[in-house]
C-alpha cells in the first residue's frame, strides 16, 4: 500500500489546488513558446531571440534526479517464471474440469 500519506500532521494539498497549479503552470509554459515564436516570425533571428532554457519547463514526475540509485526488481507477475507458473497452474485447472465432465 502506499506510504505517501503516512504523516497525519500534514494533510495532502485538494486535487483542485492541484490541477489549477499545473493548468498554470502549463498557460505559463505555452505563453513563454507563444511569444518566442511571434518574435522569430515577426523577423527576429532564431540565433539572436532569448529562448527559455530548461528551468522554466516544470520538474516531471521521473526526473533522472530524483532517480533512486538502486535498481528496482522487477515484479514477480512479470517476470517469465511467473507466467509459466500461472499457465501451468490454469492447464492442470482445465484439465481437472475436463476429467471431472467426462464422468
């Protein structure tokens, strides 16, 4: 289950506040691009126009920063020994069910 919210002092931000900061953020980021390109088409060389660097795109959600050293294991319902356990086990079921409606 998930540990996000194990801290009972602080209570999680409402998912209004949540969506209107990233509906901003995503005006902010769109407005920045808007006027860029109005200033090269207006006749300004590209090399010349101040274009925003990486700081003003907003932080993702897998950030290469915020990366954990480790390598997760992969899950177990994915890995091939799993499914071919969970196929056997449904061939044998089957089996079971068929044996059972031959009598």
């Amino acid at each position: 289950m998930s540990q996000r919210h194990r801290s009972q002092d602080v209570a999680p931000p409402p998912k209004m506040d949540l969506r209107a900061h990233a509906h901003n953020e995503r005006h902010r980021i769109n407005s920045e691009l808007h006027a860029l390109a109005s200033q090269v088409s207006a006749g300004l060389e590209p090399e010349d126009a101040h274009e925003p660097g990486r700081a003003w795109v907003p932080e993702h959600h897998r950030s290469a920063d915020r990366v954990r050293s480790a390598p997760r294991q992969p899950r177990h319902w994915k890995m091939k020994m799993w499914k071919r356990r969970t196929a056997v086990r449904r061939a044998k079921a089957q089996a079971f069910r068929l044996a059972g409606a031959g009598d």
